[in-house]
C-alpha cells in the first residue's frame, strides 16, 4: 500500500511511539462522517498530534493500512446501558470494531420497544447493523437468554452496563462460565478519593464503597485470560444519551450568561467520545497488553469550568459571559444547577499511553465546533426553555457585580 | 538564629586557577591529576571515551551544585563559569568529608562575567569544551558567543522555563503549546529560538517550579517559615490553583540523562514532578513534610489589598503545570521523588536544620490577617 510522505513520517514516529503495541488497521470503506476520525490509522492521528493539535483537515477519508501484526477477527459482546452519559460507548465501539472487521453484538438492556430507545445513539443502530453489528435487546441478568444459545461464542464481553456487583455479577458469571477470554468493564474516574495531588492516576486510592469498585475487584478475580478496567469521565459526541456541550449551547445561543459555581477554575476532562472507543478497541485488539489493567479512559487534557465555557461560546462564534456563585449561598443543588462536578475532577490516561500506545486525539476546540454546528442545526437553539435555575442563581448573586465577561 | 547563612561551606579550591589563564589551568589540572594517581581505575574512566569536557555556566547555586556532582561521578571534567562570588563549591549536608574532597578536588572554575561577552568568546575559544550547560542564561545575547566560541561544540544543553508557556485553559501545558512571547520568560523563548536557528545541537529543559536542599527562590521554604511560626498560611483566592514542583535533584538526573542523548537531540522536554498539587494541597504536604501539624489555611482575595513591592504568595495565582510525559517516554528518565518525599528531604537537608535563603517577612500576611480579623 503506498504511503502519503507525512504518513511514512508519522509512521516512523509512530513505531517509536508504539513499538510493539498493536496497530489499528482501517477498513477501505468510506468512513461515515461522525466517525471520520475514529477510521484513521494511528500513525496518522500521531502524526497530527505532534503539529500541535491543528485544526484537522477536512479530507479525513484518505486511510490506508498500517500493519504491524497479523489480525485476528474476534466476536465481541458489548452489554450497553440503556441510558445516560456512558451509553454513546457502546456505540462508538461497536462501529469502530465493525469497521475493523471484527464481529459484534451489542445488547441494550431492557425492551427494544421501551421509549429510550427512541433517543440517539439507539436511534442511530442501523448505523451498526448496516454494518454487520447484530443488536439485541434483553435483561443483563441473562444474558445467555438475550444472545441466544447456540454455539456462539464470544472472545470479548464489555460491560458498559451496571455500575455495581448486583448489575455486573451475572454478567461476569455468564461470561465466564462460557469460556470468554477477555472481560472488559466500563467504570468511572468518579470512584477515585478526591486529591490534593491531581491528577487521578491509575493506582491511586478510589473510594472503597463505590459500586464499581467491588465489580473491579470481582472481575479481577474471576480469572479471565485477560480482563481490564476503564474508567471514564465526560464525553462529546455525536449520538449522546445526555447533555454536555448542548448545556453551554442552549445558553449562549440564547445570549443569558453561563452560571458556573465557585471560581470556574475545577477542572475536569471532557473527551470525545472516539478517544474511548479508541482505547478499548485497542484493548480488544491487544489483550495481553491490557490484561490485569484499570485505565483512565479520558483524553490527555483538562479544561476549566471556565475554559468549557469560553471554548463552547467560541465555536458558536459569540462572546459568553460567566457568572460564579456559591450554590450553598445561593440555594441550589450544584448537581442539578450545572452538568459537571463543583470540584476538581481530573484523570490522565497514563496507562493506556504507556501499555497499550495509545494516543488521544481529542482537540476540544475543533471538536466543540463540529458539535455546534450539529447543534445549529438541530433547531434546539430556537425551542422555548425555561432556566429556573438560572434565574434563581442569578437573582441571588446579582448579574452586574458577579460576571466576568470572557 | 540563624540568618541567610548558607550551607556549611568548606575549602574552596586554591586560587591558582581563579585566575584563567591557560597555563594556570594547565598547571593545575596537571597538579590535580598527579593526586589522583593512586585512582588508577578511576583516572581510567576519566580519560575514556565517552568522558566529556564540560562547561557549566553557574552551577554553584542550586541546580549546578547537584548537577556537577553528577557529571564529575561519571568521570567527566567539569568546569564552572561564575563571577567566583559563591563558593565555587560547597559541602552538601549529608555528604561525607570524602566525597565532598573528592568532588571538590576536581571541578574546575572558569571565573567570568558572562555579561562580558568578549571575554566569554575569547575564555571559551581558548578552551575546547565539548558540552555546555547552561544553567543561568536569561538572554539570547548571552548565549551568541558561547556558540560563536565553540564551533565543534557537541551540545548545549539549555535551562529555559515552563513559564513561556502561553495561559491556557487546556492543561497540562505540553512541549508543542503555545507559547508567550511575552511573558516574563521571553528571553529564555529567544534563547531556544537562537538554537533553533543556530547550527548546534541543542536540547532545552523547562522546568517547572523547583524545590529542594539549597533552594534560593522561597517556595518551600514560604511555608516552612510560617509552620515553624505556627502561623496560618494566606493562600489566594480559592486555593485551588493547580501548580507542580519538581525535586532539584529528579532535574538533576534529567539534565544528566540527555547528555550525549540522541533522543535529546534538538528536543525541548517539560521536568517536573509526576503529579501536580493544588496551593491548599501544597500547604498541607509542607507540613506533612516537617513534621506539623495540619495548618490553618486563610483564602483572600489578593484584589483586596495593594502589597507594593512585596510578593504575598510565590507562585503565580493560577494554574500552571507542565506533563514530563515526552520525557518519561523518550528518556526513561522518571522523578523518583513524590511531592512529600521531596519535602521532607528538602526540610531535613536544609531548613529543618536552621538554614534558609530569605529571612522570614510576614508583612503581607499580617495585612491580610488583619483585614480578616477587621471584617470578623
């Protein structure tokens, strides 16, 4: 396969970066254009990573095939969430190991006929079984029921799924009563104890209560040939179950001010959601590299509370003003009042990085332009909406002495 | 008690040397190896291949004084440039007479003003170094006739600063960020920009803030004066601003590790600890570090006052860390010192033993304690 002159050189870079560590391959088929980036090689995606994160061009559809070792097509099961934040994982996944040719099904627990199933990324699953993906419907207490039985087998179970033993446990039980290799779960950076040395990293002290530590400690003692980790924070995406950057949008369209509590300057990583699905294909891909391993499934950057705000009202192109209160003070629930936690919240991927090469390609900025011009279009910009809160937050603190104009 | 007294310092090298001259040099470097003879393994390594002759602009402050241990252990001849008006050498707490004698007997010093340029050019010329550290240079001017004296120079190795990076909202802040051509650190931007230009192979380390035995900028020390003190600590704003020391000698190991280093070639790498500490974080680790107890911290609003001249907290009042990521990769290197490790190594090493830089000046503390206690 001929190489562009920038690959062959990203490539070289890239084996330093990698060496050893699986190669993605892409498929020659067009990539669809919400997972334009997903389908590119990491050479290439190394490659621009060290220009400094520039605006990435538009001709995303020039893949080719990088090959460091022989493929193996496995058969994955993902068992999804069938709502909230983490459900766009599953997704994501299931199209980038779809198109890397391997054999997937997705279950969504619950009904298919259930009405969440009528918002995205469900909305969007002939985008996986137009691709091959089989998708079923079920309850995660059974899954042998959901799958069907039969000979098939599967080399690879993500739970993206239950956030505590009682959820996880038959999960992890079918799986291994079925002779599955590799289990993989989907955590939460949520669990970690709250520091005074950011970043979490893999390692550190998590709380000992929280519902997806005991599903980690129990897979970890099952025994699979290789089960690994991931936990995740915020994520962008075209196709999420739940609001993130539309929270910012449908304020700054509206030109009202953004209220962020405290001083706006907590940071958090929000990531797009190919960043996660990158690395988990990796994991499917590289199973003795991921084995026995928890990952912080984020992007390698934070960004302010603050920095959020500034960014969104930057792709949208218009100015944003921040007002910051205290929501003890001011009476509200900051959890209800604003989409991210009042503190800081902030991982870095240092082992998927380190075992697994993997390389982030989130670049909030251009990411968050793409986002808004999906939200331009979407006419959620023109829908009444009613900001109680708001109006509560900024009657309490008083727009004229409390704003920061950005 | 005691004032700014530095460390215990011991004899300096004879002054044969302090004046520069070739045969000066000669004659001593010639006198000192004849005492090394019994070394007989040891003068071997000196004169192996991959020994080096390098110069060291500074070196007798902070980072040099750790580093230049380094290198003379690895056999290489290391001389430092300085106006001699610091102890070329001085004997670190908790190191023996005998390494002390050892390391002292054979570094060299080339007494200078490298604000002379002339003379830095003629100095150098007559000298052929192979490797030059440059440890104290702020300005590109400075660092024009080093490179113009030592055309087979085979790598300077530059200290520029974390603080070119340009404020942003994205962190931690990474080799390929934007930077700040007009930040206070401008002048070390447009010395990584005149290696770039210039014909030599360079390798640039931005650390972030340092800390350790020895320290001359009060950042530790700022919060072991007021433990000791038993004085609350005023930290500004919130007292969540991210910041990220880095243990003097980790940064040691760092400038020693791209020497000779391909991988250095041409490349700038972030040095710094492996995590990063909030300014509320950092006042309980100093006191985890010396042994006191948890400290009252007093948040204020630094608008609220005019503090003249006077620096009320010393680290700049926002976020500002740096990922050493490209150097853990490309070099292998690692910190090996956490930020409470290091601490404590900096407190029992120095101010645990009644040294310190800068005597103690709770002005601006007082000032804003007693806003506090007004508004009560």
């Amino acid at each position: 396969m001929a190489f562009s002159a920038a690959a062959a050189a990203a490539t070289s870079t890239a084996t330093a970066f990698a060496s050893g560590r699986h190669r993605r391959l892409s498929s020659s088929s067009a990539p669809s254009p919400s997972f334009s980036q997903s389908a590119l090689p990491r050479a290439v995606v190394a490659a621009r990573r060290r220009r400094r994160r520039a605006a990435l061009p538009a001709s995303r559809a020039a893949a080719f095939t990088v090959r460091a070792e022989a493929k193996t097509k496995k058969s994955v099961l993902i068992v999804n969430t069938n709502s909230g934040g983490h459900a766009i994982i599953g997704f994501y996944l299931a199209k980038e190991l779809l198109a890397a040719g391997h054999a997937v099904t997705v279950l969504t627990a619950g009904d298919e006929a259930s009405d969440k199933m009528r918002k995205p990324p469900f909305s969007r699953f002939e985008e996986l079984t137009s691709a091959g993906g089989r998708t079923v419907w079920g309850d995660p207490a059974d899954v042998g029921a959901a799958v069907g039985g039969g000979a098939s087998s599967f080399d690879v179970v993500l739970d993206n799924n239950g956030k505590d033993l009682d959820a996880v446990r038959p999960v992890v039980d079918w799986a291994k009563s079925s002779g599955v290799g590799q289990f993989l779960f989907i955590s939460s950076a949520g669990i970690y104890k709250p520091t005074d040395e950011p970043p979490h990293v893999e390692g550190d002290a998590v709380k000992e209560s929280a519902g997806h530590v005991g599903v980690e400690k129990y897979i970890a003692e099952q025994q699979f040939g290789s089960w690994a980790s991931f936990r995740p924070q915020y994520m962008i995406g075209s196709g999420n179950n739940k609001d993130c950057e539309e929270w910012f949008f449908d304020r700054i369209v509206r030109r009202r001010p953004v209220p962020v509590p405290g001083n706006g300057m907590q940071l958090t990583n929000i990531s797009h959601v190919r960043d996660l699905s990158s690395m988990l294909a990796l994991a499917v891909e590289s199973p003795g590299a991921a084995a026995g391993k928890i990952f912080n499934c984020v992007s390698d950057r934070a960004v302010t509370l603050d920095g959020m705000a500034r960014l969104c009202a930057a792709a949208a192109g218009v100015a944003v003003e921040i007002v910051h209160y205290d929501p003890a003070a001011v009476g509200v629930d900051a959890k209800k009042a604003f989409p991210f936690r009042n503190m800081h919240f902030y991982a870095e991927p240092r082992a998927a990085k380190e075992a697994l090469g993997w390389v982030s390609t989130t670049n909030l900025p251009e990411d968050l332009k793409e986002r808004y011009a999906d939200y331009a279009g979407s006419g959620r910009g023109e829908k009444a909406m009613a900001f109680d809160l708001d109006d509560k937050i900024l009657a309490a603190v008083g727009n004229a002495t409390a704003s920061v104009i950005a | 008690m005691a004032a700014t007294a530095s460390l215990k310092s011991s004899l300096l090298l004879p002054s044969p040397i302090s004046d520069f001259s070739g045969a000066a040099v000669s004659v001593s470097a010639q006198k000192r190896r004849k005492s090394w003879q019994p070394r007989g393994a040891r003068m071997q390594v000196s004169a192996a291949a991959d020994s080096k002759n390098i110069l060291v602009m500074g070196g007798t402050r902070f980072i040099g004084v750790f580093l230049s241990r380094l290198l003379v252990k690895e056999g290489h001849q290391v001389t430092l440039f300085t106006r001699g008006k610091a102890p070329i050498t001085q004997q670190l707490p908790g190191e023996s007479d005998a390494e002390y004698a050892e390391f002292s007997s054979k570094v060299q010093h080339l007494k200078g003003d490298r604000q002379d340029f002339d003379f830095v050019k003629t100095s150098l010329a007559a000298k052929s170094f192979d490797v030059v550290y440059d440890i104290n240079g702020r300005e590109a001017v400075e660092v024009e006739p080093i490179i113009d004296a030592l055309p087979n120079l085979e790598q300077y190795i530059y200290c520029s600063s974390a603080g070119v990076y340009l404020k942003s909202d994205l962190l931690p802040h990474c080799e390929n960020d934007a930077v700040d051509p007009k930040s206070r650190h401008k002048g070390k931007l447009e010395t990584e920009s005149l290696l770039t230009s210039r014909d030599v192979n360079w390798t640039s380390i931005r650390p972030v803030y340092i800390y350790g035995p020895l320290n001359y900028n009060p950042v530790e020390e700022w919060f072991f004066h007021r433990l000791k003190a038993g004085r609350p600590i005023p930290i500004p704003g919130a007292g969540n601003q991210i910041t990220q020391l880095g243990h003097v000698k980790d940064l040691a190991k760092a400038f020693n590790v791209v020497l000779g280093n391909p991988k250095a070639s041409q490349q700038i790498f972030n040095i710094s600890g492996a995590k990063y500490v909030t300014f509320d974080g950092l006042a309980r680790a100093c006191a985890k570090a010396g042994g006191f107890p948890e400290p009252e911290l007093v948040h204020y609003n630094p608008k609220d006052f005019d503090f003249g001249k006077k620096k009320a907290f010393p680290f700049r009042d926002q976020h500002f860390f740096a990922s050493i990521e490209k150097a853990t990769r490309e070099l292998g290197w690692t910190p090996e010192f956490d930020l409470v490790g290091g601490l404590t190594d900096s407190y029992n090493l120095d101010f645990g033993r009644g040294t310190f830089r800068k005597a103690a000046d709770f002005t601006t503390d007082d000032m804003i304690l007693g806003k506090k206690l007004a508004t009560v």
